[in-house]
C-alpha cells in the first residue's frame, strides 16, 4: 500500500484512521488518500528506553521549561509575534495541566512527548512543529484512550497524519502526511485540498542543513530527536513538485529546492554518505553505518520526480550521484532467491514487495528518460539519429532485471502468481 502511494502508482485500498472531530471524540474513517501504516515506519528492534533518556516527570517539567525559554527567545528576536508567543505557552501549560489530572499511561505519554524537548536545540522553525506535537497529544489523550501501536490519526482542522509510537505518544508520520498529498494528487482531488495541505506542510519545514527539512522529534530505532530521513525527505520533493507544478504555485517549488539541503550534507545533519561510486542516502540521519535499501531507492524516486518537474540540474546531480551508487546496491540486495533488507538481513515479505516497488520505479523512470532523450534527439537530427551519450541517462536495465527476478521469487514463495 505504502509502496504504491510513494512510487506513484494508483491506490488499492484504503487506511482506516482515527479522525478527531472538534469535540475531541475520534471516529472511525476509511480515507483513500492516505496510505496504511508500512514496516518503514516501525522501528528497528532497539532498546525500550534510550539509554541516558529520562522520560518521567521531571524530564517532563524540563522540557517544558525548555519550550517555554524557546517561545520566550523567539519573541524577543521578532522571530515569532506576542500573540503567537501567548498561543504557544497556553499549549504548553494546557499539556502539562492535562498530564496532571489524567493517570496512567496517557499521562506517562504526555510527559513523555514533553521530555523529547528537554535536550533539544529549539530554533525558532522548530518550535511551530514542536508545539503542535505538544497541542495534538493535549487534544487526543484528554478525550480518548492510549491509542494503539502503528494507529494513524487525523484531525479534523489538519492535514497531518499522525501516528502512535509506544512510549512516545502521537507522533507526526511526515512519509505518511506526504504520502496523502501524493494521495490526494494521484486521486485528482480539488486544486483547494491540494493548495491547503501543501501549505500546511511547507509551513511545518524546519530550518535544517542550509535548508529545510521534515524533522521527527521522538526516539526512534536507538536514535535521539531530532532527526531526518532520505524517504520522507524524497517523497516531499515529490509531493510538493507535483503540486507546485500543477497548481502553478512556485513557492511549493522553492520549498522542495531548499529541502535539497539533506542530500547535499554529511550527517548528523544531513543524509548524505560519499561513496566511491557517488553517495548514499541515508534512511536515518542517526545512523550513518545503516544502508537500507527500500529507503535508499524511493529517496532517489523523490530526487528524480523534482528535478524533471523543475527541471533542476543540481537536485539531478544529486540523482545522478545516488543512481551510481543504487546501482551497486540493487545488486547487493538479491540473493539470488530473495531480496535483503540491509546488508545480512533478509526483507520479510511485506518488505519485499516493497523493495520490489521501489526498484521497478526506477527500472521505469529510467527507461522512460532514454526513451524521451532518444525522441527529442530524433527531432532535432532526424529519424536516424542515435543517442550515443548517455551519461546523464542511466541504463535502466539493473533495475528491470532486478525487478523481474523479485517478481519471481515471490510467485516461488508463495507458489501462485501474485502481481501486488
């Protein structure tokens, strides 16, 4: 499902989310546009409790004396407003007074979401995703349960999607949110959704690695907050191009230039590792030793939908850079009778299908430039010209290939023909 949104491709079915309505109370709601909960987006086994990472009361009270000294900075830098100073300390405080009379484990998840903030750096930037995290949680735990592992919810005056972490609360799924604007784009809904959920999302972008970037403020996999993704950063390029380009609205555009700045930056900033080959994008900025394969090549499909849509030489070098090295590693990653997910682990079957998406996607785009540089050559040149450069239009077939043979090793498995 995941795969289908991310890579483009039409959606078979639909998540079942939780949609908050203004009186706090959460139904039930089948949305077509947002894509279920996919394994990218659980963790990696790890620790419970960060080690070092308090996440009580006190951490809690820490945090929110954090936020508070942020909110107070930025309004004295004319970074934020006195009212939008006022709004973002009556969060704060309605969060900690919601905490206090409630029990149990939606206490424990408030505090917890405060703590996250307690050794956190708190640009100006930060602080509206921060404190909508904090408003959201307030919002959900004072009229409803604990939530369950993985359940997405929405809120009705938001375009966001959120979903719940053990131990961290309702948290923001920034692949998830970009995959429903993708969604929305693919399913052809109104020019006004699409407009208003663009600017939600550019409006949440954090200044990050000389540019800007869709941070995760929770623990995740072993690693501490903040921290950026090659995946959720990609699918944003893709997202917003689409809609800038459709709705002709540059400024979509400009955002998806500047969160650029990830795949040009080493990390902890940035996702980028060099490589002999090119680089390496990496699906957690916190884990720079990590190659994740899926990750790696939908980051790539994100870079190469915003360079074609904006016509864009250095987010196409950038490509360029990531393909050289996806090449080594769609190799790497079969077996020759199943895929791996990272070097020596094998994928489930779930992340199968989901590498396999991936790598047809870029079997298809790639294919698709040789075609079209081959049919613009002809009409320049004529009808026997032959494109004989091809730099910068990689060769697809390491990708077709590889996309034949999952394909093959999952009709073994499974024993049937399944195409999905």
């Amino acid at each position: 499902m995941a795969a289908a949104i991310l890579a483009g491709a039409p959606q078979a079915d639909a998540a079942r989310v939780l949609e908050v309505g203004q009186d706090g109370r959460a139904t039930v709601r089948v949305d077509p546009t947002i894509p279920a909960e996919s394994p990218i987006e659980r963790p990696r086994p790890a620790p419970a409790v960060t080690p070092g990472f308090d996440q009580g009361p006190v951490a809690a009270a820490a945090g929110a004396a954090r936020l508070e000294g942020a909110v107070n900075a930025a309004a004295a830098s004319g970074a934020i407003s006195a009212a939008t100073r006022s709004e973002y300390l009556r969060v704060v405080a309605r969060a900690r007074s919601t905490a206090a009379r409630l029990g149990g484990s939606r206490r424990a998840a408030i505090n917890a979401v405060i703590s996250n903030f307690s050794r956190m750096t708190l640009t100006a930037s930060r602080l509206r995703p921060a404190i909508e995290t904090v408003r959201r949680n307030a919002q959900w735990f004072g009229s409803n349960g604990a939530g369950g592992w993985g359940g997405r919810v929405t809120f009705r005056d938001s375009w966001l999607v959120w979903q719940f972490y053990p131990g961290q609360g309702l948290q923001v799924q920034w692949l998830g949110s970009f995959g429903r604007l993708n969604g929305l784009y693919l399913s052809r809904s109104r020019d006004s959704k699409i407009r208003s959920m663009a600017r939600e999302m550019s409006s949440m972008a954090v200044e990050r690695a000389g540019g800007v970037a869709w941070e995760y403020m929770f623990r995740f996999g072993g690693g501490r907050p903040p921290w950026v993704s090659a995946i959720s950063q990609g699918t944003a390029l893709q997202a917003l191009s689409r809609a800038g380009h459709d709705l002709k609205e540059r400024e979509f555009l400009r955002v998806a230039d500047r969160a650029l700045g990830i795949f040009r930056t080493a990390p902890p900033s940035g996702v980028r590792v060099r490589t002999s080959r090119g680089a390496h994008y990496l699906a957690y900025s916190y884990a720079p030793g990590q190659r994740i394969y899926n990750q790696f090549f939908q980051g790539l499909i994100g870079l190469h939908t915003y360079a074609k849509i904006a016509d864009d030489g250095g987010a196409r070098r950038l490509f360029l850079e990531g393909e050289k090295q996806a090449r080594a590693e769609v190799r790497q990653s079969d077996t020759g009778s199943w895929s791996l997910y990272q070097p020596g682990e094998y994928s489930t079957v779930e992340y199968h299908k989901l590498l396999r998406d991936f790598v047809r996607g870029l079997c298809d785009r790639l294919r698709q430039d040789r075609e079209r540089a081959a049919m613009d050559l002809r009409e320049k040149k004529g009808p026997d010209a032959v494109l004989e450069d091809f730099a910068d239009f990689p060769d697809p077939e390491p990708y077709c290939i590889t996309t034949q043979r999952f394909y093959n090793y999952l009709y073994k498995r499974l024993g049937r023909w399944n195409p999905n």
